[in-house]
C-alpha cells in the first residue's frame, strides 16, 4: 500500500513538473512575440546604464520593433537599439527614444524628487528592488513619472511627494498598479 501511495505521489509529481515547464515552452513556440518581447523586456533592462531617470519601453509588431521612451545619455539610446538588433527575429528597429536634455536644474529636480520618493515611509520598500519600479523622468522641470506600484495609496504617494519638490512646474503620473 506504502509503494503505490509513494508511486501515487511520484507520477504525480512528474505530471506537474511537466506542466510546469512545457506548457510555457509550447506557449512560447506557438507565439514568438512573447518570447521575443520578454526577450527584449529582459535586454532592455541588463543594459549597464539604464536606471531609475530612464524609461525603455517598446512595441513588437511581428519581426519589426520600435523602441520608445525617454534617457538621460545618448550612449544609453545608442545602446538599446544595439542590443536588440543583435537578437534573433529581429528584422527592423525604429528607435524613437528621446534623449532628455542636459540641465543642471534637472539634475537637482531628478535627485531631489528620487530623495522625496524613495526615502518616504511608504515607498522605501521599493528602493530595496534590484530595478526600482519608480521612473522619473524630468524634462525642463516637468517631471513624469512611470512604472509600476503595489497600490492606489502608492502611486498617490509619490505623485504628492514629486509634486513637494521645489522648482518642479508639472507632474504626470503614469504610474501603473501591478499586485
């Protein structure tokens, strides 16, 4: 009775592992755009420079690409279209990423609303991430934020803390909610 509970548990247990692992794999074989996308996501992100005063995003549109976004080096834009060129089932790229103007005002803004929002009670947790999800964009003192929070109460947060800052004339929040 003992070994065919444990042979029970076994099959069961390989019947789950092969779940687990094939049905993503057969997801990713019959659309190539997911995995070419979290291909791309996951490129975009390792790029050395890339940080919180940067936002890449991006469109997949069968073999055809076009980057978006906005950065605070060209190098960095530069390099972003670099890295997904190199990648298989990639035929074209439209680079539509903004490079930001060089501002020492900005400078200030950038650091001080990443101070107001990242330092917060509330938020620190997400300081502590190996990407924060907090974006902030500033161009000529208006300042943008996107990425992603936990909640409502979150992205209110940091709306109001960009908006504390001194010298800052507008905020956008993109801020999207992500559970």
């Amino acid at each position: 009775m003992r070994i065919r509970i444990t042979l029970l548990m076994a099959l069961l247990l390989a019947v789950l592992l092969v779940l687990i692992f094939a049905v993503p794999a057969v997801a990713d074989s019959r659309d190539p755009n997911t995995r070419l996308e979290r291909q791309i996501r996951h490129e975009l992100i390792m790029l050395p420079h890339y940080g919180v005063f940067d936002d890449l995003s991006f469109k997949v549109d069968g073999a055809n690409v076009t980057l978006l976004g906005q950065v605070t080096r060209p190098s960095l834009r530069m390099d972003a279209e670099q890295v997904v060129r190199s990648m298989e089932g990639v035929a074209s790229i439209e680079n539509r990423i903004e490079v930001l103007p060089l501002s020492s005002a900005d400078d200030r803004i950038r650091r001080a609303v990443y101070n107001a929002i990242y330092r917060d009670e509330i938020l620190y947790q997400y300081s502590l991430m190996a990407v924060p999800p907090i974006h902030i964009l500033v161009k000529n003192g208006h300042v943008t934020l996107e990425g992603t929070v936990g909640s409502i109460i979150d992205k209110s947060v940091a709306r109001t803390r960009a908006y504390a800052v001194s010298n800052v004339f507008s905020v956008t929040d993109n801020l999207r909610l992500e559970p």
